[in-house]
C-alpha cells in the first residue's frame, strides 16, 4: 500500500466510525439514539485507533493535514510530501463521509433537526464567537500535535524512512484523542483536524440531503485554520524546548 492510499483509507476509516458515532448518537430512530458525549468521545477516539492500526505501517498515519504540518516544520517529516498527505486526508474525510451518508440514509431522511444532521459532517461552536472558537481550536490542536512530536523519537529525512505516527502505536493516540474531546471538546466540537471538517462540510453541501441546513460557510474557516495554527505553535515550541 502506498502512502498516498493508506492515508486516505485510514482517513476514511477515521471518518466513517467518527463521524458514524455522532449519527448513532444525533439522528432519531437509532439504537444509540441519545446516549450522549462520553459515547461520541469515545466513538472518535476509537475511530482514531482504528486509523492509525490500519495506515501506520505505510505512511506513519498522520490523518490530519494539522499533523502533517507540524511534523514538517519541526523537520520530523519531509516537506516535498505533505501535499500528497494533505491531497489524501481531505479526499479520504470526504470518502468516509458520504459512507456515513449512505449508512444512516434512513435516519437522516426521519430527523427534522437539520442542525444535528450537518452536526455528523462537521462541528459548529456551542457559543458563537470567533475569535474564543479560533483560539479553542488551537488550544485543541496544540495539546494533539505537541504531544505527538514528544512522542516521535525519529526525525524523517526520506521516504523510505516513514515512521511518523508509526513510532506512537495506536493506542496512545487514541487515548490522547479521546482525552482532548472529554476535556477541551465542548466548546466547538474539537475538529482539531482540517480534513476532518472541511472535507465533509464539503460532502453535506454536496449530497442531496433531505431538508438539510446551509453548510455555514461563515464558520468554515475556524475548524481549518484554528487547528493549523496550533500545530505551528507545538512545533515551534518543540524546536525550541529541543534546540
């Protein structure tokens, strides 16, 4: 498996079982119906694990362009390959996206809320604020990243060198996930990944939901830059800490 395939696998993976939680728990008629935060910080955390386990042994499975980018600007990963990570992340959230649209094709056409139905594609802030929603996603990202690049003893200077993520194993990363939703979570949905909201916000605009909201369009930017700006930071701080 090349490392171009394994990230979009593994992001669709990510998305399928990520974004499928919050469907079990959000749109009416399903078994989980309302079961709540801890079981979708727990889903996505799983869905993490999942990810990792299956992309690992061919890319290092970073699955979030916000990984990718401060892998390469702490020099832990090669700058001439982020695009083609970045090109199969997004590809790969909008992937597992519409399988979960397909999935839940039911119980999306019975739900009248049209806010929970986008809510499976892509996160809103619970308290609508910018520049506070800006800095939550940062923060997220930050704690997500710098934790990582802690984590990755091995600096990648080619290819075929790829450890990345690889060198965690997949349990950690799951747990680091799942800790980052049960604590910093509530205030925007913890996106703390541009692939992960932009690449099914792109899918809900797209596929022909019925009765659904707008794509909110105007929040867009904050789950993509928010998270990008707080992997510059971790990555600047651990350049730093390490120099």
């Amino acid at each position: 498996m090349t490392p171009f395939i394994a990230e979009l696998i593994g992001t669709a993976a990510l998305i399928l079982l990520g974004g499928g939680v919050v469907a079990n728990v959000v749109l009416k008629d399903t078994q989980g119906h309302s079961s709540g935060w801890i079981v979708i910080t727990t889903g996505w955390a799983l869905a993490v694990y999942i990810g990792v386990v299956i992309a690992a042994p061919f890319s290092g499975a970073h699955l979030n362009p916000a990984v990718t980018i401060g892998l390469a600007v702490s020099d832990s990963f090669p700058w001439a390959d982020a695009p083609l990570y970045i090109l199969a992340q997004f590809l790969g959230a909008m992937l597992g996206a519409t399988i979960v649209w397909i999935f839940y094709k039911n119980h999306f056409d019975v739900t009248e809320d049209k806010s929970l139905k986008k809510a499976v594609f892509c996160t809103s802030p619970a308290i609508r604020n910018y520049p506070f929603n800006f800095v939550s996603e940062a923060i997220g990202t930050f704690v997500l990243v710098f934790t990582i690049l802690n984590f990755t003893e091995v600096r990648i200077t080619d290819t075929s060198q790829l450890v990345g993520m690889g060198s965690l194993g997949a349990i950690p990363v799951a747990f680091l996930v799942w800790s980052i939703g049960l604590s910093l979570g509530g205030t925007t949905g913890y996106a703390i990944n541009p692939a992960r909201d932009l690449g099914p916000r792109i899918v809900h605009a797209l596929l022909p939901i019925k009765n659904k909201a707008t794509s909110d369009w105007s929040y867009a930017w904050v789950p993509v830059l928010g998270p990008i700006f707080g992997a510059l930071l971790a990555a600047f701080f651990f350049t730093q800490l390490g120099a």
